[in-house]
C-alpha cells in the first residue's frame, strides 16, 4: 500500500472507499486513549478536521509535550518520521505532525477495511 503523499490526496482516498467515517471513528479512538479532549462528529468536513486537529496539536507541543507525546504514541506515529520534521516554528511542525497522525490512522483504517 502507498501512503497518501498529501492531505488531499488522503481524503480522496478515503471518500473514494467510504473510508472517511471510519477514519475519525479511529481517531477519536486515539485521542481518546491518549486522554485529549477532542472528538470529531463523524459529519465533520475535512478542512474542519485538519484545521481543528492542527490547533490541537499546537497548544500541546506549546503548553502539554507530555501529552503531545502520548499521543504520538497511541497514535504510533513513527519517531523517525517526526525526527525527519526539519521545521523549528510550532506552527509549521503541527501541521507536519497532523498529516503524519491523519496518514497513519488512514493506514490503520484501510488495512482494517482490506484485511
């Protein structure tokens, strides 16, 4: 399977597969488990889930890492995708990091969906 390589891309795929409900049906899961106070209505629009999940992932870089990191772990993020982030503004990294959480609970969904 090749991963999206944008967050078009990834929605695209998603839509095409009936995939999106299930796709934040996973990470609410995920956010869940890593105790952030966020969920996402399954009717949420996708710039409204980047956006918003964008904005949360910020605030915890800036004022919660511990529970940025959490997340990155329930969400198994890979650490050597997030090394590779050569961004220094938090602005900038959030919005890295929030494709590579989107990508990897897409990975998630489409194997669960395949297999």
């Amino acid at each position: 399977m090749a991963l999206p390589a944008t967050f078009n891309e990834l929605i695209v795929k998603a839509e095409e597969l009936n995939l999106y409900k299930k796709l934040i049906v996973q990470l609410n899961k995920d956010l869940l488990y890593a105790n952030i106070d966020l969920e996402f209505d399954k009717e949420t629009l996708p710039t409204s889930l980047k956006l918003v999940l964008q904005e949360t992932i910020q605030y915890l870089i800036e004022n919660k890492f511990s529970d940025y990191l959490n997340l990155l772990y329930q969400v198994d993020v890979s650490e050597l995708k997030i090394r590779q982030i050569e961004e220094t503004n938090t602005q900038k990294i959030s919005e890295a990091v929030t494709f590579l959480i989107l990508q990897r609970e897409w990975q998630k969904v489409w194997f669960r969906n395949v297999y």
